[in-house]
C-alpha cells in the first residue's frame, strides 16, 4: 500500500506543465484497435489508468512501445476477443473495450468494470445503445458476452448526456454499416478530441462537442498520430491547491477555454486569474471566499470531477458555502475525511448536498483516499493544515495525476510518497 505524507502551511509558487488528459487518453486508448495497424499517441500521461489500457491491449495482440510519453501502438495482430477479468476490473474506462471490439471483431467477453466507488455508474446507456446498432449482449455472472454480425448505423437518443456511453458508441459507430445519430451526446472536450483522433484514422464524424452526433460508417482505417489535449482536471487541481495556500502559480500547456467553469468559481472566491490561450497565470488571496453555491453539471457546467476539490477549498474559506453534486450519488466521502482534519461540513441525508462552514485552520491527521478526485482533495487539505497529514490509498491518486509528488515539490510542497506495509499501519 502508499500513502502520501504531507507537511502543510507551505505557500506554493512556481511553473508547471500539464499534461495530458486521463479522461482524453483512455477512450483514444480502446479505439486504437479499430485501425489494425499503427497509432502514435503524444503527450500520453504515464498514470496507473494508462498502464492497465496497455495490459489489455498487450493480452489482446497489440504490440505496444511507451517511451516518455508517446505511446505506440500497432494493433494489426490483434488475435483475441476477450478481455482480461483483472485487467477490465481495475477502471470504469475498460468498458469502452465494448464498442471497439465490436467494431474490430463484431465480439468482445469482457468483466463488468471497476474503478473509483461512486455509488451508481450504470451502464445500460452503454448497452442499449450497442443493441440498437445490432448487437447482441448477454450478462453472465460479472461478464458481459457480446457479439453482432455486423454492426449498423441507428438512431439513438440518450436518456442523459452520459460521457462514457457517448464515447463508446461513437467508437463503434466508425466501422457500422451506414450512418449513427447519437443525440443528447455528451459535449465535453475530451468528446471531442477523441472525434479528432477517430477522423485522423479516417473517420467520418460530424458535430463532436454538440448535443447531436453523426458518425457514418467506413470500411477501412490507416495509421494515425495524435496529440492528447491538456488535462482540464489536473490543471484545476494545481489551481485549487496554490489558491488555499495563498500562492502564485503559471500553468502552461493548457486550454484557458476549458477551464472557464473552474477559473470563474476562482474568481468569485477572491483569486485574481490571467490568460492566454495556453497558460494561466493565478494569485491567491489571504485567505478564499466562500461560494454561495456551487452545484455540479454536464458541461459546460461545473465538473463533477472538480467537485471534491472545491470542497476542500471552501471547507478553509470564509463564510458559509452550500455545494450539491448531481452526476453521481455517492461522491461525498472527502468530505467526512476533511471533517477529521477539523471540518465543518454537513452532508445531506441524500448524501449529494455540502453545507460547508469555512474553517481557518485545519488540523494534520492520518485520512484515507476513497477514490481519485476525493484522494487529491485530502492532499490539498494536507497542504493547508496544520502539522503533518497521511493520507492514505495514494493508489487512487496515481490513477489520474502524473509526478503529483515532484510536481508539488517543484512548487515549494512538503510531500512525499511511502510505500507500507499492514504492520506500518
């Protein structure tokens, strides 16, 4: 097991580069295998997430070379269509499998994902749309056994703009006979680098990052290169972290036009933000604002996976805050972690509304990640507190955040990373 052990009170200040999207790079990840011959994949973040893509895709026939942080994959000797249980079982993203496979060898048996606990993450958008182009899908046990003669182009209208289900059809709709209307899509911008990618094979998609989608099918791909956006989400935590700590901090390697639903929540909290196109430039104030009320949404509203974030950010700042969280039910156990670090907030019955009373000082104490955004939310609180924080399960943290300990180091934190054992604890 790891855990992180944090020193707090320490101002953070300096540069930093972002890399690339986790969010972005694990649907980009599955539709590799549509082309069956080589992708190259720049400013591939090294996390746990990717590395457990690559174990799937090396177990199915993909030879796969990572240097740095480009990715190559050539997926021309792709010989099977099952996906390993413990790999599938690791991450929620292994469900995209679904529709490239499909795609590729109309079957794919793969294990019902894993991932971060969130309460509810259903995945019958997913599958009922996959029926709706002609496939046919059967549960056994923890698997799913899918196979189609041929996929087809449908027109299917999602009950909610499920960010997931709208990748994985698109990924299956490349390859369909005839032409895929998904409405009520998804319209965050990792959609839309993941049609980027998919046209760069030879796609033909239109309206990526709209609420309505075409995709018509096409017979053959061919190699492709391409260029992973910036993490909007890593980027917004460096923020939240420097505006708690009262620090200074130039972010480069991003799209500012991303961030405007976490940069303006900053503002109204009392930071003072610049922009170009591609680097943001934050100064904390003495001490944050409280937000009135903050409530997460589909894009272009506020992420939900900035939700725990700001949490911990108002659970410091001055005033009351009230946040509810609308995509999943059960994200709310950062918030009974913070309160033993001497916290004020109140969680609904429901589990999905924060009355937060900001607090001036919080206080070091051993805390536990109970999934990746929640984890990075128990450092930032560790950054701020008083004393020394463990937070444990850093496990969570490395599914999403590249460096986060050298990085954070290189801006004046006091962290490191331990490794430890049942009797350490």
């Amino acid at each position: 097991m790891k855990q992180y052990r944090i020193r707090g009170e320490t101002r953070l200040t300096g540069e930093l580069c972002v890399g690339g999207a986790k969010n972005a790079t694990l649907p980009i990840l599955a539709a590799v295998c549509l082309n069956e011959s080589e992708s190259i994949i720049h400013n591939c973040p090294r996390i746990a997430d990717t590395f457990v893509s690559i174990e799937i895709l090396e177990a199915i026939g993909c030879r796969v070379k990572f240097v740095g942080n480009t990715l190559t994959v050539d997926s021309s000797g792709v010989f099977t269509h099952e996906i390993p249980d413990d790999s599938a079982k690791k991450m929620r993203s292994s469900i995209l499998f679904m529709g490239a496979m499909l795609g590729r060898m109309q079957k794919v048996n793969i294990a019902l994902p894993g991932g971060c606990r969130l309460g509810e993450r259903a995945i019958d958008l997913h599958i009922s749309g996959l029926r709706t182009m002609g496939a046919t899908i059967h549960e056994c046990g923890d698997k799913l056994i899918c196979s189609a003669r041929k996929l087809r182009g449908a027109k299917i209208r999602l009950s909610m703009a499920s960010v997931g289900a709208t990748e994985n059809l698109m990924i299956a709709a490349v390859k369909a006979k005839g032409e895929t209307i998904i409405e009520n899509a998804a319209r965050e911008p990792e959609i839309l680098d993941l049609a980027r990618f998919l046209i760069g094979m030879g796609a033909e998609i239109y309206g990526a990052g709209t609420g309505t989608i075409l995709i018509k099918g096409v017979k053959k791909l061919k190699s492709t290169s391409h260029y992973i956006m910036p993490d909007r989400i890593v980027a917004g935590t460096y923020l939240v972290a420097t505006a708690m700590t009262e620090g200074n901090i130039k972010l480069k390697n991003v799209r500012t036009s991303d961030l405007i639903p976490i940069t303006s929540r900053l503002i109204g909290m009392g930071c003072k933000i610049s922009t170009t196109e591609n680097e943001i430039t934050l100064v904390a104030p003495p001490r944050l604002l409280a937000l009135p009320r903050l409530i997460t949404k589909i894009h272009p509203g506020f992420p939900t996976d900035m939700q725990a974030q700001f949490v911990a950010a108002l659970a410091t700042a001055n005033g009351r805050s009230l946040v509810t969280e609308t995509i999943f039910d059960s994200r709310y156990l950062h918030a009974e972690e913070i309160n033993r670090m001497g916290g004020d907030i109140v969680v609904s019955p429901d589990k999905q509304t924060f009355d937060i009373q900001g607090k001036e000082q919080l206080f070091g104490t051993t805390v536990t990640s109970h999934d990746l955004r929640g984890g990075a939310a128990l450092i930032l609180a560790g950054l701020y507190a008083e004393g020394e924080t463990i937070v444990r399960n850093a496990e969570y943290v490395e599914r999403g955040y590249e460096n986060i300990v050298d990085n954070l180091t290189r801006l004046g934190a006091d962290i490191r990373l331990e490794v430890v054992t049942l009797k350490d604890m």
